[in-house]
C-alpha cells in the first residue's frame, strides 16, 4: 500500500486523501469509522477528507442508508480525470510558453543573506547547466569564516560530479595557494593577476543565464538571471581571459 500511495500522491492526492481513498477502495463500502480505522486517521480528519474526495469525484455518498456509507468510485475514473488535466494543461502549455519568453527580457534579482545563504546562491543553476561550463573573477579567500572555506572545497566537489568546469580569473594570493594546485584534480583552470592589481573580496560568475555575486565578506550573495546580461558579463570574461 505505500506505492499505491505514493503514486496517488504523484496524481494529486494529499496524503491523507491517498490513505482514506486506498482504505475505502479495501473495503468496498463503508461508515466513517470503518474508513479511519482501515487508513489509520481519526474520524473526525475522515469526515473531512471523504467531503473533500467526494467534491472531486473520487466518493460516493450511498443514499438511503440508516448510517452514513460511502463507496469509492472506480480507479479507471480517477485517472481518467487525471488524463483530462494533463490533456488540458498540454493545450494551454503554448499561450504559457509565450508568457514565460515575453518576461526573459526582464531581469530576475534574487537575494541571499548569511552562510546557508551564500550556499545557496553558489549553487544556484547547478541544476538546469550540468554538464557545462562556469566563468569568473574570483575573491581572496583570506578573513573569512572556516564554515565557508569549507564549504568552498564541497561546492568544488558538488561541481565536479556533476561536470560542470570551471574557468577563473582571481590574485595571486596565499589564501588560494591551496585550491590552485587541486584545479586540474576538479575540473578548474585559473588565472591569477598580481595582488595589487586585483585585490577583489567579491565574486561575480556566470554559468548559463545566471549572473552571481558573492560578498563573502559581508555573506551576501545576488543572482541576476537574464540571458543578455549573462552574455555580457561572459564576454567581458573572454576579453579578460585572452589578455593574461
């Protein structure tokens, strides 16, 4: 019964509503009490989520009976309704698409505050752009907390599994000694600009539309998703790049 329930909940149906359907579906018919008692809730959540099933046609209140019955209606029914919506939303997919292209113009500014959130924003886009590339100036890792720097070495490897490489500008510094001599080991290659010419305590990277930027020293972090403005700071890195 757990797989039946999790594909339930797959289809659209809460908890719950997955344990009290699977539960009337065993007993063929059956009073609220025998309902909560087989899906293992109380009665007074039963009542509730039969009311609730019944609204969307999955119940059927047995008319005519002393005590309060119900009946499950057919599973055939439940995931033809399923198919109905998935029928629709498919029609509709095409104006939505047009939606979401007329506001790709448009930037999307996202902020992040703290350790955990600096986390975040590191790893933002890591999803939709495995297996491609990221390009970026880079900061000194020095006066920063030992939750960070550490966390630098698993954002590495989390980099890594997925394939995505790296390409970085930063200084020449004692506090990147370290990461420098594992880029070759995870898919980096930096360059490096003497100190006093590039003394940056913020990163700014792109990897696919995403612009970030990391204040580790005040842990703040933006993300700016825009493709031209990704495209911009990306060409400005290839200028860069082929000068050192």
């Amino acid at each position: 019964m757990p797989n039946q329930a999790n594909t339930l909940q797959k289809l659209g149906l809460s908890d719950k509503e997955s344990r009290v359907y699977l539960g009337l579906l065993t007993l063929g018919q059956g009073s609220a009490n025998a309902v909560a008692r087989a899906a293992g809730l109380k009665r007074p959540t039963t009542y509730v989520v039969l009311e609730d099933l019944r609204k969307r046609g999955l119940v059927l209140k047995m008319p005519g009976s002393k005590k309060q019955m119900f009946r499950a209606q057919s599973p055939d029914d439940f995931v033809h309704e399923v198919k109905r919506g998935i029928a629709e939303a498919e029609n509709l997919l095409p104006e939505l698409m047009r939606e979401f292209a007329n506001n790709t113009s448009r930037v999307k500014t996202t902020h992040f505050e703290g350790i955990a959130g600096l986390e975040q924003a590191m790893e933002y886009g890591f999803a939709e752009n495995k297996n491609k590339e990221v390009v970026g100036f880079y900061a000194t890792s020095e006066h920063l907390p030992k939750e960070l720097t550490d966390y630098f070495t698993e954002w590495n490897e989390k980099r890594h599994k997925i394939n995505i490489t790296m390409r970085g500008i930063a200084p020449e510094h004692a506090s990147l000694e370290e990461y420098r001599k594992r880029d070759a080991q995870i898919g980096a290659k930096f360059k490096t600009v003497p100190h006093q010419q590039f003394s940056s305590q913020i990163a700014m990277d792109v990897i696919g539309n995403c612009v970030r930027i990391h204040d580790y020293k005040n842990l703040q972090g933006i993300v700016l998703e825009n493709a031209e403005v990704a495209k911009t700071v990306k060409e400005i890195f290839e200028m860069v790049w082929q000068k050192i």
